[in-house]
C-alpha cells in the first residue's frame, strides 16, 4: 500500500506539502468524486470485511467504493500517512421511516485537527448528505455548501448533524411521489460523541449490516457518487441524476429506471465501476432518500 498509488486513482496531483484546510479539502474532494459509495459486494456474493489491505486493494487497486467503515478507514489512513493529526469517531443514524436515531453504532467517520480547530471529514454517506467539504465542529453554525447548508448541534456532549436542502424540480413527474425522494427540507443525518474508536469498534456492524434482512444494505443495492454539480445514484434499477442549484434554490433531480441488461453497462459508464462477479439488484420498498 502506497500514497501515491492512492492519490492516481482520485486523480488528486496537489501539493502534499502542507496539512492545512485547503488541503485537506482537496484531496476530501478528489476522493468522493472518484471512490463511490456503495454496498453491491452484498448483492453479488463478495463479503465486506475491515482489514485495511483488503480496503485499500479494493477500492485503489480494483477501483470499487464501499461503505463508511471502507471508504473512511481509507481517507484516515491516507491523512494519518500524510501527518494529519486524524481520528476515527462513532455515530447513529438517523432513520426518517421510524422517526429515530438507529440503536447500533453503524457509521464511521473522521476527525481532523488542524491549528487547534476540529474538522469533520465524512467521505462515506453518499447521495445528497454527503458534505463536500471538512465541517467545523461548532455547534448551531450554518455551514453552507454545493450540496445544501449543513449544521452542527451539540447538546450534552452529544453531537447532532443534520442538512437544509433546496427545493427539487422532478421532470419525470411518476417519480415525484417515490420513497426514494426526501418530502423534508430539513433533514437530520446522524448523532455522535468525541470518544475515539478503532475499527475494531464496527466489527460487529460489518457483519450486521451485511446479513440481517432488518438492515437497509441487504434491502437495497446502492451506488452513489458525488460529481462536480451534484452527484449520481444507482438504488436497484433506478438511476438518479441530480444537479444541485440548476436555477435559484432548486436543484434538478432526473430518474430513469434501468433494465436488467443496462445495470452493469450504467455502473461503468457513470461510476467507473467493473463488478468480478454477477450483481443481483434489489429495492426493496423503504426508506432510503436522496
């Protein structure tokens, strides 16, 4: 495992010279553009497992994407290699069809300091709350981006982000009504606190996640990767293109539903990616918005 071979497959050719935001941000930036996020090693027979080689190998060498616990133990390791002072936090997701935070820590993420100040990094949630940029650990500040404007809340030691989207025009109007469109235009994403975790903290989950007909990813076969206007998605069948501000306060999202024969030529053509084994898609109805 090298950097440098990291840094060819998202294209990021920068400076590495200093770790300062800008930084930071760029090489954040050249990552959720080339590395999808996606779970479809569950839905063509592959497991997904957490030992950083088999991570590296999968998304470096095999040009894959993967999940939070893959695409940010990844990220860490990469600002870790380059002197960041970069740290693995644990959070609960939001689950808007149950109205609640979910009871299992399921998602990683990545805390960075620089000159004192805290950072999020999240390179792993995907479609439309995946943040573009390194958030500010302050609580109750607006924190505007190309996706929406993002928002820290800290009560009792407990973190709280949550996203304010704009208005969304659909063309394609049989869609407007699917459960894969957000109807809230604010919209909480995950709660979590400061303590450090290792990737041993998710063992459990990896396996949970991937087995339990209860959890989303054995629902849903999902590949979603952010673009330089917004970002693609492919749930199932269904292909969703957004473009985010189109025209003022409104983003543009455009669904098609694929065929069987066009899902593995839709995955190389919008996501660069090339499955080794047969990909079974599935959707099956709830709630995964985008």
């Amino acid at each position: 495992m090298n950097l440098e071979e990291y840094f060819v497959r998202t294209g990021y050719n920068g400076s590495l010279e200093k770790q300062d935001l800008e930084t930071l941000t760029d090489i954040f930036q050249h990552h959720i553009r080339a590395v999808p996020f996606e779970n479809l090693s569950i839905h063509c027979g592959e497991k997904i497992t957490l030992e950083l080689e088999h991570v590296y190998n999968k998304i470096v060498r095999k040009k894959r994407g993967g999940w939070c616990m893959e695409n940010n133990q990844l990220l860490g390791w990469v600002l870790k290699g380059l002197g960041y002072e970069a740290s693995f936090l644990g959070a609960y997701v939001f689950n808007p069809h149950q109205n609640t935070y979910a009871n299992i820590m399921t998602h990683l993420l990545v805390k960075v300091v620089i000159d004192g100040k805290a950072y999020i990094v999240d390179a792993g949630f995907g479609v439309s709350y995946q943040m573009w940029q390194p958030m500010e650990l302050v609580s109750g500040k607006d924190q505007p981006q190309a996706p929406g404007i993002f928002r820290f809340t800290e009560k009792n030691a407990i973190w709280y982000l949550e996203k304010m989207r704009r208005k969304q025009y659909i063309p394609n109007q049989h869609f407007s009504n699917s459960d894969l469109v957000e109807k809230k235009e604010c919209r909480k994403v995950y709660m979590f606190s400061l303590e450090p975790r290792t990737v041993e903290d998710f063992r459990f989950q990896c396996s949970y996640l991937q087995t339990s007909p209860e959890s989303l990813f054995t629902k849903k076969s999902i590949c979603t990767l952010q673009t330089t206007d917004g970002f693609r998605a492919l749930i199932g069948w269904t292909l969703t293109e957004t473009t985010y501000n189109y025209k003022e306060n409104m983003d543009l999202v455009e669904f098609v539903t694929l065929e069987d024969e066009e899902v593995e030529k839709t995955l190389k053509e919008k996501f660069n990616i090339t499955l080794e084994k047969k990909l079974v898609p599935i959707n099956v109805k709830g709630y995964y918005t985008i």
